[in-house]
C-alpha cells in the first residue's frame, strides 16, 4: 500500500494537528481546536484574497489534523475544555 496523499495535504495536517496540540496544552482541548480550525479558515481566506489557491480540501486537512489532536489531548487530559 502507498503513499497517496499529496505533500500539500501533509503539511496542512500536520500544521493542524501542532497548532491545535500546542494551544491545546496551553489553553485546553477545545480552544486548540478552534484555533487549529480557525488557522485553516483565515489561510483560505488569505488565499481567496490573490495570495494562493484557495481549496476546500486544504481546509479539511488542516480541520482533520486539529481533529485528531484534540481526541488525543482529550484522552491523555481527559478534559474537554
């Protein structure tokens, strides 16, 4: 089985997952989520704006990448906030 997802898929899912796990740690599960979530709408946003190619898909992966780090800082802190 390969590897099929593409490099720029890659760096918004890890970029969502970090941001979410660092903001997370700081200031809870939830609001590393938002950030990590709101991180992938204001990149959009900057690239609908002439700055870059603004894809859904990019924005999912960042969204997914948070996702998964949030159910990680729940389980290892067991808080959701």
């Amino acid at each position: 089985m390969g590897n099929n997802m593409p490099e720029d898929k890659k760096k918004h899912l890890i970029f969502g997952f970090i941001v979410t796990i660092i903001f997370g740690l700081f200031c809870g599960a939830f609001w590393g989520l938002l950030v990590g979530v709101s991180c992938g709408i204001f990149k959009e946003i900057v690239d609908s704006m002439g700055y870059g190619t603004p894809e859904l898909l990019d924005f999912l992966y960042t969204a997914v990448g948070s996702g998964f780090a949030y159910l990680l800082l729940i389980l290892l802190t067991g808080g959701i906030l």
